[in-house]
C-alpha cells in the first residue's frame, strides 16, 4: 500500500482501485479541537478538487477537498459521533471516506512521505 | 497565515512575550498581534474556565479616564450622558455601568464599560474603536471634561469558578467585591483598577495594572495550579454561550440598543417621562422603540442538529421560501453546551422563545429554535 499526500494537507491510502483518504497530523494541529464532521453520501461522484467533506472546529469551517476524481465506496460514520478522532488518530481511525479511483494519472502529481514532510517543514 | 511584512504592522500587548513563552498562537485582531489559543487548545480553554479559572489578556482594549474640569464628577457623569443612554449620574462611586456610544440614527458606534472611580470616570472600550471612541469623546466632551487615554496601562482578565480563591491570595479585599464593583486595589504590591466584571459569563474581574508591572502580575496569577492562559478562541465561545455581543457583529452602527436586546442597560431616568430623559444621540429613534418595540430584535439561536452555524448564514422562515428574514451575525459550537449555539437577528415576529427558523449551511436550511439567553447560566457575584 502507498501513502501519497496533497499540498491541502490530505493523505490518500492506496489499495488497488480504491483510496481511503483523510486529513494530515499537520492539518488536524493546525484546525485545533474538531467538533464537527460532514462527511459526502456514499455513491456520490466526486470530480477532483470539489468540497467534498467539512471538518469544523470551535472557531472555524474548513473543506476537506476530493483529491482525485472517484465514486465514494464508504464514509467513516464513527466521525460523525466522534468528531475527536481526528485529533486523535489523523492518519489512522479517522479516515474520512475511500474512493473508487476513477483515473489513475490523477495520482500522478501527489507528494510521497519525504516531499510532503518538506512541504510542511 | 501573515505575511511577515503585515506581521509587523500589528502591535503588541506588554503580554507579547508571555504569549510566545506559553506557546499562544498568534493572530490579527483589532491591529494586534494576539493569541487565538495557547497550547491547550479552544475546547479545553474554554471548559478550563468554567470549572476553574482562566487568565485573559486583554491589554488591547482602550482605557481612558474622564476628568472634570470642574473637579465635580457629577459634571463629567452629566457631560457623558449625552453620548449614551445610560444613566451614568448614578453610577455611585466605587461602582460600573455596561453602557453604549450610540449616533445620531440610535445605531451603536461602540459598546463599553464606564466606572466612576470617585473624581474621574473609568471607560473601558472595545480595541477596534478606541481610536474614533477617543476622537467622539473629544469631540463631544471637550468643553466639560479632560479626556486621558491611559496608554501605559495593560489589562487582563481572571474569569471563572475560582478567580476569587486566586485573586485573593494576592488582594484579600477582592472577596468583598460584588458584581459590577471597580476601584483602586494593590494587588500584589501593585496599584491597580479592580473590577469584578468580564465576558465570559463567569464570575470574575477585570485588572488594569501599569504596563511595565503586568507580566509580573500574570505570571504570579499562573503560577497558581488553577489557572490556565486562555485566548481569544475560548473568550468567543465564552462569551457566545453567555449571550453577550461582539461589537462588530452582533452589534454595530446599524442595530440600535432595542434591536440588539440591550434595552435592560437603559435606566428608567433615560427612558420617556424619565427624569432625565433623552437627550443622547439617536434618542429619537430609540426611545419610540423602548415605547413600542422594534421591528426586529437580537435572538439567541440553538440549531437542533450537530452542524454548526456560523456569521452570515441566512435565516428563514420555512424550507422553501426564497427570501431570507434574517442573518447569523455570531455563531459556532459551544464547549460547555456541547451543541452549536449562534445568536442573529429576526423579525420581532419570529423571535419568540421557541419559535423555529430555518439556517442556511452550505445550501441546505437547519431548523433552528430561538433560545434565550444566556445559554449557560451567568455565575456572577451579585
């Protein structure tokens, strides 16, 4: 499996055709405590760079963005009564929704571990 | 994030470095550089203050005194009546007074705090105003009053459950102090203004204290186990889910003090048939609409779901009608209610208690019920 990272600070697990995808350590320290997660409908089409889901803190909105264009598969719905999870476990339990890849050249310009720890140093 | 080059524009309190030592998060706020949250984040600072105490800096506000020239304070309390609606002759001494600047449409330029300190008057003004609040003092009290910015004086803020157990292992006479009390106390060997207020709807007080001694001050006050350094993440939802306005959102130039639901700060002797009634900016305005009401009115909005809702988001009557009734004009969750919790403005049609309304977020309408507020119940000393 690869782990590939966007410069909006979202991580995308890669397993054959499909991605699970959820926000960065670096994201879930800069958004502070999370207290609501809107996450998309299942079997939602999603074009790449559209909103795709809100993560809310006590101050702010912020939209989580479809990294790459995808059918979504699943949604991680102990988000919603959990919203916490993501300062918990931002790069494990809290994914927030996995996508049927749709086209693979998409990929292309995501960064590795190396070059997104270069771009949030 | 700020560009460096604005970065230092921004002016800092005489609390800057302390901020940086304590690991606050720096923003722009009012034209200076400011905490948002320190280390410990908006939830639990938020929470912290309401089962324990929580030190706010709040140095960028202005602090001015009012000196008659007279050397009568009645003269000064009279002079400053015709800029508000308040009752300010009777502010006894020793005591303080929420008040409001109002203009000549009864809209609000500022809203703020007036202690009568025996010979003078205390006003304690919102940071963005200050300048234009000194400038309409001058301009409107000239001729009575000395008007003096006490630019060397910082002031914080010890709010919560155990302000006074804190307080007063460093100022005993502070436990004696009710709600809305001010005046001179030596804290810690130090000259200060105390006065048992704040914003947070929590017991507490507020402390102006020479700049030079402030960081002296702060670090004897966190030195104490109880209380944590709170930013202005947690003084918004503090203050949010105590019901109390943010100039500049819930209130401005355009909402009178009815409209706002601030018509509890406006005494009798200013009211029509008063014994001194009128005779403010914009009274015109406003005390028809102490008579007989106004056409819209600041509610306290709990939306009945998880999401929250935010500034700007319109409000509606149902799910389909095409014009909005209202705005959002504070808004976020609230730490201690566990909910999302706003306050805006209706028409006074639909800003009954439990009257539901429709909130616009991200295109789809929440209902949401009007609440009264507070929406935690205030601790004051009373």
């Amino acid at each position: 499996m690869t782990t590939l990272f966007t410069s909006d600070h979202e991580w995308l697990r890669i397993d054959g055709d499909v991605a699970t995808i959820g926000v960065t350590d670096y994201a879930q320290s800069q958004l502070g405590d999370v207290v609501f997660v809107e996450l998309p409908k299942v079997g939602r089409s999603l074009k790449k760079a559209e909103a795709a889901a809100v993560v809310e803190s006590v101050k702010a909105a912020s939209d989580v963005y479809a990294p790459i264009s995808g059918e979504v598969l699943e949604v991680n719905d102990a988000l919603t009564a959990e919203p916490a999870l993501i300062n918990s476990d931002a790069g494990g339990k809290a994914w927030l929704f996995k996508l049927k890849i749709a086209d693979r050249s998409e990929l292309d310009g995501l960064m590795d571990e190396a070059a997104y720890s270069k771009h949030t140093a | 994030m700020l560009a460096r080059d604005q970065q230092s524009e921004l002016r800092h309190t005489p609390l800057h470095a302390l901020h940086l030592a304590r690991g606050g998060k720096m923003v722009s706020f009012a034209g200076y550089e400011m905490p948002v949250q320190y280390s410990t984040g908006v939830l639990r600072e938020h929470l912290h203050v309401r089962k324990s105490a929580g030190l706010f800096d709040v140095s960028h506000m202005g602090q001015i005194a009012l000196r008659p020239k007279s050397g009568k304070i009645e003269d000064a309390a009279r002079a400053l009546e015709r800029l508000v609606p308040q009752d300010i002759l009777a502010i006894a001494p020793g005591r303080q007074r929420y008040a409001q600047f109002t203009n000549e449409a009864g809209g609000i330029l500022d809203d703020l705090m007036v202690a009568n300190f025996g010979d003078h008057l205390f006003l304690v003004v919102n940071a963005a105003c200050k300048a234009d609040d000194e400038a309409h003092l001058r301009a409107g009290l000239s001729d009575v009053c000395v008007i003096e910015p006490l630019t060397e004086r910082a002031l914080i803020a010890l709010q919560g459950l155990k302000a006074e157990s804190v307080l007063a292992k460093l100022c005993a006479d502070v436990a004696a102090m009710k709600f809305m009390d001010s005046g001179r106390r030596r804290i810690d060997g130090v000259d200060c203004f105390v006065s048992r207020s704040g914003y947070t709807g929590e017991d507490g007080f507020e402390i102006s204290v020479p700049a030079e001694r402030v960081e002296t001050l702060a670090e004897a006050l966190l030195a104490d186990s109880a209380v944590l350094p709170i930013g202005l993440g947690a003084r918004d939802s503090l203050r949010l889910e105590a019901g109390l306005c943010l100039y500049g959102h819930d209130i401005d130039t355009t909402t009178t003090p009815v409209e706002s639901a601030l018509e509890w700060s406006i005494q009798k002797s200013r009211r029509t048939s008063g014994a001194r009634a009128g005779g403010f900016a914009g009274a015109d305005r406003i005390l028809p609409q102490l008579e007989n009401g106004a056409s819209r009115r600041r509610v306290g909005l709990r939306p009945e779901g998880r999401t929250p809702v935010r500034e700007g988001s319109s409000l509606f009557a149902d799910v389909i009608s095409p014009e909005a009734i209202g705005t959002v004009t504070s808004g976020g969750f609230g730490p201690s209610l566990n909910a999302p919790v706003a306050m805006g403005y209706l028409p006074s049609s639909h800003a009954a208690t439990g009257s539901v309304v429709f909130a616009e977020v991200r295109g789809q309408r929440l209902p949401t019920r009007v609440g009264a507020m507070p929406f935690v119940p205030s601790t004051y000393k009373r």
